[in-house]
C-alpha cells in the first residue's frame, strides 16, 4: 500500500530518476520556463514527489516539470535551491508506478496508451482488475479492454492512437478483427484496416479544449498558486469560449495561440 512517510526538505543532487518511473508526456519546454520564472519568484509552492526505496534514497515520481526548472535555475544561480521540499512515500514498487501514471493522469489530460503499460504491469503483478480501476479512478469495464486489446494489438494502432490519429473505439474495432483473422492473416486484415483508415477523409476535432479539461487544470493551477490573476481582453474570452464551445473553425489556431498566452495552464 503506498503511504506517505512524511514531508521533508532534502538535497536537490538526491533526487534521481529512475528508468521505470518517468513523465509520462514529453517535457514541454514552455511549461518548465513558466515554472522557472514562477518558482523564482515565489519559491516552490508545490514538493515533489519522491519515492524513497531505501533510507536516503529518493527517485521522483512526480514534478518533473518543476525538477527540470530548478535544473535552470541551478545553472543561473549557483547555491538556489540546494535543497528541496519534498513529499516521501513509500510502497512496492508496482504501487509507485502506478501512483506515477495517476499524478501524471490528475495533472494532464492523459491519453489512453499512456496507461498501457502500467495497466499491464499491474496486472502481471497479480492486482485485481478491480484494484487497479479503483486506484487509477477508472471503471472495471475500461480496465478489462485494455487487458483485452492492449496484450496483441499491432504496433501501428498503438503509434496512431497515440499520436491521436485514431480513436479507442477504431483501434478496439481492428484488434477485433485482426483477433477473428485465420492464423497467419492477422497483419493482412491490420493492413488493409489501416489502408482504409487512410482513405477515409481526415475531419479535425472539433473540440480542442474542453470544459471539463479546462476546469480540472484551472482548480489545479489555482491549488498550486491561489494568489494567480489573470488580465484578459473581450478577444481574449471570445477565443476561449469558442474552444470550449467547438466553434472556432476557421479561426482555431489564431484562438488557441491567444488561449495559450494568456491561460498557459489550460492548454498543452
């Protein structure tokens, strides 16, 4: 069971990466200069999460993008931040990653192959199927189909459904079929699969940002820095609404470069 051990105020050279528990996003460099500039000014509000394996031993298993910016910071200014806030817990550590996969998933509006491997990890270590939707908040039903598909699916879907060129319920719909081929056929009925995905014409999302995305970033941005403000103009909330309300057609990239500006936290 993953406990927190306690809070603590350790070296910063003590926290170390470890090649099982990773950011499960690339590092968005944008982010990690915000944090820089908001860290030096108001000092890490937030500790990062360690795992401590052994006594002393710490890996970071959340705030990597607050890690990188105090790297920055380091190098700019030697002796800030020898040391840093951190919250320790402890567990096995098949509960560690999955704790990493579910800050990361709270944090970021998550894409489904980044629980893959998790999902299948825990599994093999002898978790319930019902264990590891309750710990990741997800359902039974979403768990048991990526048990189900995930184990055989074609290394192509998995690509295309990451990039988001492919939705959960198509790539589900081809492991099907690749599942009910004659041996020997299944990369055939994948092939021919994908080549119809590749004529059928591509339609932009309609929705580049959510309500509900949108809030779960903004109540975490405002847990992180309750004093935040925000100065916008009437275009400035013209752009946001028309994202949430998946209007902004013909003007989407100019209202996402706005939103982005002026509310970094509500989109990637």
């Amino acid at each position: 069971m993953v406990t927190t051990k306690r809070y603590d105020y350790v070296p910063f050279d003590r926290v170390q990466l470890h090649p099982q528990l990773q950011n499960h996003r690339e590092l968005n460099q944008q982010k990690v200069l915000h944090y820089k500039e908001d860290i030096l000014k108001n000092g890490l509000l937030e500790p990062l999460v360690v795992w401590e394996r052994r006594h002393g031993e710490y890996f970071l298993i959340g705030g990597f993008h607050r890690l990188h910016a105090i790297r920055l910071i380091r190098a700019d200014h030697p002796g800030y931040f020898d040391r840093v806030d951190v919250r320790v817990v402890a567990g096995d550590l098949e509960e560690i990653r999955a704790l990493n996969l579910k800050l990361n998933a709270d944090r970021l509006d998550a894409k489904i192959t980044e629980y893959f491997d998790t999902v299948l990890f825990l599994n093999n270590a002898n978790w319930s199927k019902e264990r590891i939707a309750g710990f990741l908040d997800k359902s039974v039903g979403w768990i048991e189909d990526l048990l189900r598909y995930v184990p055989n699916m074609d290394a192509r879907v998995r690509a295309l459904l990451h990039q988001g060129q492919l939705s959960w319920g198509k790539a589900k719909q081809i492991c099907r079929k690749a599942a009910a081929a004659e041996p020997g056929q299944e990369r055939a009925v994948v092939d021919a699969a994908l080549q119809e995905l590749e004529q059928t014409p591509a339609t932009e999302p309609k929705y580049v940002l959510t309500p509900k995305v949108a809030h779960k970033r903004l109540t975490k941005q405002l847990a992180a820095h309750p004093e935040a403000t925000y100065q916008v103009t009437a275009q400035d909330l013209l752009a946001l609404l028309s994202l949430l309300a998946g209007k902004a057609e013909g003007d989407a990239a100019q209202h996402l470069q706005r939103v982005r500006k002026v509310f970094p936290a509500l989109v990637e």
